[in-house]
C-alpha cells in the first residue's frame, strides 16, 4: 500500500471505506467521484450530515447492540469450559481461548456491517498512516482481510499530512503537585529498588517481583520494602518464537470444540457471503494468540528466577490480558503467588461491566486487594474467578485528594471531566462512537453553554489515537463564549484543586478522583453507555448530586443546578455528608489510610512465611 494516486483508479469506484477527512480530500483530488458513497464510522466524518457519507454501523441500533452484548458472557463461558475439556488443556490457556474470543467480538462486530454487494463489486478502502500512540496504528479495520475475495476490491494508503498526536504527560505539572499526589510512598518505592538493584542477594530473605505498577501496588511495594522485602522491577525482552514444548497443544482438538460455537454466532450476525471468511479470520486469530501466549511463557519463563533461599511473590498491575495470562501460568508452575490490585474503582458501580467477566483481574491472579467489599461481592459472583480477596482500602494517592483545595481562584469555577473515549467499534456502550458524539454535543448545547458560569472542558487523556480527525464535539466548543477547553494530556489528578465544582459522566475510574476530592461532584448517569448498577445509583444519589438522562427533562433540570451560585451547591454538597460517607465506604474505600500497610500482613502472614 502506498500514497500515489496512479497506483489506481478512483474515478471506478462508487463504494469506499473511509475514516479520515484529510484522506478523503486527497482521493476527491486524486480522481474521487464526489457522488461515490463514503461508508464510515469516524463522527468527524459523520459529523456534517452530507448526504453521501453513510454512517457504516447503522444497523447497530441499541436494541440490535445490546443485543449483540447481552450474549457474549455465555459465549465467553461455553468456549472457556468446552476448551478446559481438552486433554492437556490448563486454565491458563483456557482463559486465553475464551478471552481471545471474546476479543474477536469487535471483528463480528465491524464484519456484521458488511451487505452481500461488498463481496463482489467495486469496493476501495482508503487506509490511513500517521502518528500514534504505544498501541501504534490502530486507525484502521482489517477490511483487506475480511473483503480479500472479492477481485474487485482495493486498497490505497494515505499518509496524513501535518501530523501530530501527543501522548499522557506530566509536562507542565510542577514538581510540588505531583509530589503532593504521589506522596512519600512513591519515592520510597523509586530509591528502594534502585538502592536494592545493587545490593546482594544474600541480605534479603523475601522478594517481590514486579512487572509494571498501579497506585495501590505502589503503596504495598514501598511498605514491604520498608519491611525488608527486596523489590526487583521485570520486565519481558523481545519475543521469542520458539515453540514451548510444555504447551504444545493440538490445535485441530481445540478448533473443533469451540468452532460450532463461533460459527453458531457468525452466522447470526453476518451475511451469508461473510460466514466462511469471518470463519476464517477467527480461526487465524486463535492461532495468532495462542502462538502469542506460547512466545509470552517461553520468555517470562527466562524472566522469573524461582529462587529456593528466598521467599517471592509477583506483584502485578492488570494481569487479564495475554501477557498477564502468560505470567500466571509460570508463577502457577514455579510455585510463586500472583498478587495483583484493584487499579480503579469501575466493576462495583458498572452495570456494563457484566459482558467483560473473562477480563476481570481475579480470573487471572491468585490473590486481589481491593479498596471496598462491593468489588468483592461483584468480583466472587464471577464465573471465572479464581482469587483470594482482600479488603484494603484505596491507596494514599486517592485519599489524598480530600485535602485539595481550589487553589486558582480566577478560573472556571466548574469544570466537566469527559469520559467520552471512542473505541471504533464494540465497547460497553450500546451506543455507537457517532451516537456518543452527538450525546456529548448535546451536554454542551443544552447545558454547558448555557450556564452564567465559566465552564472548563477536560477532554479524556487519550493515549492511543482511534481516528485520524480531530473529535468534532471539541470543534463546537469554540463557538461558546463560557466554554474553555482543556486539551492537554494531562491527568485530572493534577487539576481537581483547579475547580470548585467537578462534573462527569459514566460508571468509569475517573468517578473517584473528583468523589475523594470532598469537593461537589454532579454525576451524569447514561443508560446507554455504562450506567451505574442499581444499587450503586441509589447509594450515590444520596451522597453525590446524580441526574439520569432518563428523567423527564433531564438537560433542563441539570442546566437549572448548575446555573445556581457556585455558594449554593457548595452548601447543598455539605448536606450530603453523612450519606456521602457511607457511600464512600461501600463504594470507594472501605478505609481512611494504611492500604500499603493491611496489605503488606496479609502478604507477610499468608505469602511470604
């Protein structure tokens, strides 16, 4: 694929696939018919009405998408049973069958878009390159692989013009502010395992080995090196691809089990035309990640040293992908408990959360510290758990956030912290990216813009570019004299002291950092894209301000609040403290402090013996 127009010729085709307007511009230069149809899912491109960009998921109402959702938990279920049956066959590799399964949903998923015409005329995919982020070039779906058949399909790349991407930074963040937010933990936790690195082996009679991090593992590193627990960082090398004999699996075994269950769904959701090679495809997947997960144990296998003087355990952020899974397997071999920590507070308050058990951290680990008893509950009720659970607290970092104060008084007063992050695809919403767009436009219009208040708007620090084109949401802001935005890949950690009243939407982990901040928080409840358990919307309605977008009237009463004195809400949120409290424990931190501290027993007394 490369950017020269000869290579081939537009003016032949009349049906195209095209996430980028930039690109777009170049293919109508370049020859294009302006009357060609334009099939996308980009809501930048969708975002003008033109009579000739079709909106390509718009088969995907929310009835069909929950539809579509509702089913895949089983799904996930049946594959990970029905290949555990297989001789030879471990939970590990299990969990990495059913989970890559339940990966391959977002390719049904696209694929389902697809009519029988896209099998045998004239179709052009325009595939886009430009700058990224860790996840490189995720702009684009494999339409080559899934339309390979059709002779008359083509492909030309593009390369955007003017580029820039920026990736989450602390550039700009002064050294005082993250210190107040990271704490003494954190630097503890950095001097011990550059200090311990050079120290001998032989001093230490416990160690903990660690892959990666989150806030609460960095609280428990730093009070176990405080303990005299040698913490050692790990990390995997290059891939290697020779084949690990102690896994060698028989793939046609495999294939032949769980093929009925994926071809059931396939042919349900895609046209007939599409069966054979979403077929296809799935089963290249499956060989693709168990290829991956067979090269991720030979290489952790080098990694992680079983150690017959010293005491270990492995400390791990997130271990519910492949790499994770992989990780698993040898410490189960070698004997070394798997330790991991809750990184955010999102399964005990998300009903969405549901359809994505196979991805829970507890499938995976052997052991889970969590900041409440709610997760607990939600995480034991999993089909695939398979972990100790440990009640511990939130970790210093989000506690600390009670004592922020406004410290900028000349700035807006609110601010509203998006959780809109398109996915290109199957997310837990049943709401299509181009539906969110327009959700989220219509919060600024009928609200935002319409309060006597200065507004900052904080856009989600995404990290990994979905679409070429810059969200058209962020576009119309400008035109709303009371609406500054906030575009910086800054965390909202370093900004809370920024605002008085704090503003967000979704059942996600950006919910507790402005909640454990003590200052208002008015909570957005979306019914169609991850919305709030029934019980978490109770508990929370009485200890934040909440408005469900299923009430009568929901932008005017919502606009009404926030048009108060800043005073006024300040005074009503005071009201709510007795509540507040107890939602915090239920639903936040079941603890005041010592996270890092609890935790460290548990592993003195339970792991590390």
């Amino acid at each position: 694929m490369e950017n020269i127009a000869k290579d081939i010729d537009f003016s032949k085709y009349r049906n195209v696939f095209c996430d980028s307007i930039q690109a777009l511009e170049w293919a109508y230069e370049n020859g294009l018919s302006k009357s060609a149809i334009i099939r996308s899912s980009s809501p930048a491109m969708l975002w003008g009405n033109k009579i000739n960009i079709h909106d390509l998921e718009s088969r995907w109402d929310i009835d069909k998408l929950v539809e579509f959702q509702s089913t895949i938990q089983k799904m996930t279920k049946d594959i990970f049973d029905l290949t555990l049956n297989v001789p030879g066959i471990e939970r590990e590799f299990a969990l990495n069958i059913s989970r890559s399964a339940f990966d391959f949903q977002k390719i049904l998923y696209k694929s389902a878009c697809l009519n029988e015409d896209d099998f045998t005329e004239p179709r052009l995919f325009i595939h886009v390159d430009g700058k990224t982020g860790p996840a490189g070039n995720i702009m684009n779906f494999p339409w080559n692989q899934l339309l390979s058949s059709n002779e008359l399909f083509s492909v030309v790349s593009y390369t955007l013009k003017n580029d820039d991407w920026k990736v989450l930074t602390t550039q700009g963040v002064s050294y005082w502010k993250r210190f107040s937010v990271a704490g003494y933990e954190t630097i503890m936790y950095r001097l011990a395992i550059k200090l311990m690195k050079k120290l001998p082996d032989f001093l230490f009679t416990k160690e903990l080995l660690m892959p990666n991090e989150n806030e609460l593992n960095i609280e428990i590193a730093s009070s176990l090196a405080m303990n005299g627990v040698k913490i050692q960082k790990i990390q995997l090398g290059p891939l290697s691809n020779v084949k690990n004999k102690a896994l060698s699996v028989n793939n046609i075994a495999i294939q032949e089990v769980i093929l009925p269950v994926m071809r059931k769904r396939i042919e349900q959701w895609v046209v007939p035309s599409a069966v054979n090679v979403v077929v296809s495809l799935f089963k290249s997947f499956l060989e693709e990640k168990i290829h991956e997960f067979e090269s991720l144990v030979v290489n952790w296998d080098k990694v992680v040293i079983k150690s017959h003087r010293t005491k270990q355990a492995v400390l791990v952020n997130c271990p519910a992908n492949i790499t994770g899974r992989a990780l698993s397997y040898v410490c189960r071999k070698k004997g070394i408990p798997l330790i991991t920590s809750q990184h955010g507070v999102t399964v005990e308050i998300s009903k969405a959360h549901s359809m994505i058990h196979v991805a829970f951290d507890n499938s995976v680990a052997d052991v889970v510290f969590s900041y409440n008893h709610k997760i607990v509950d939600a995480e034991k009720s999993n089909y695939f758990d398979n972990a100790k659970h440990y009640v511990v607290g939130m970790p210093m970092r989000l506690i600390r956030m009670k004592h922020t104060h406004t410290t900028n008084k000349a700035t807006s007063p609110i601010v509203y912290i998006t959780t809109n992050l398109y996915h290109m695809g199957l997310s837990i919403s049943s709401n299509t990216d181009y539906r969110n767009a327009i959700y989220e436009h219509k919060i600024i219009k009928k609200v935002l813009s319409k309060l006597p208040h200065k507004v900052c708007y904080k856009t989600y620090p995404e990290d990994n570019r979905r679409y070429a084109d810059t969200d058209p949401v962020l576009d119309d802001i400008e035109i709303f004299d009371n609406i500054e935005l906030f575009s910086e890949k800054i965390d909202m950690r370093y900004l809370v002291s920024e605002y008085r009243i704090l503003v967000t939407t979704c059942a996600t982990s950006t919910l507790a950092w402005p909640v454990m901040s003590g200052k208002p928080v008015i909570f957005i409840n979306q019914k169609n894209n991850s919305p709030l358990t029934d019980d978490a919307f109770a508990s929370l309605s009485q200890g934040l301000f909440v408005f469900d977008d299923q009430e009568e009237d929901f932008y005017g009463k919502l606009k009404i609040f926030l048009s108060q004195p800043i005073e006024k809400i300040e005074e009503l949120w005071k009201n709510k403290e007795t509540a507040r409290k107890e939602m915090i424990r239920d639903y936040f931190s079941a603890y005041d402090a010592n996270a890092g501290k609890r935790a460290t027993k548990i592993i003195f007394s339970e792991y590390l013996t």
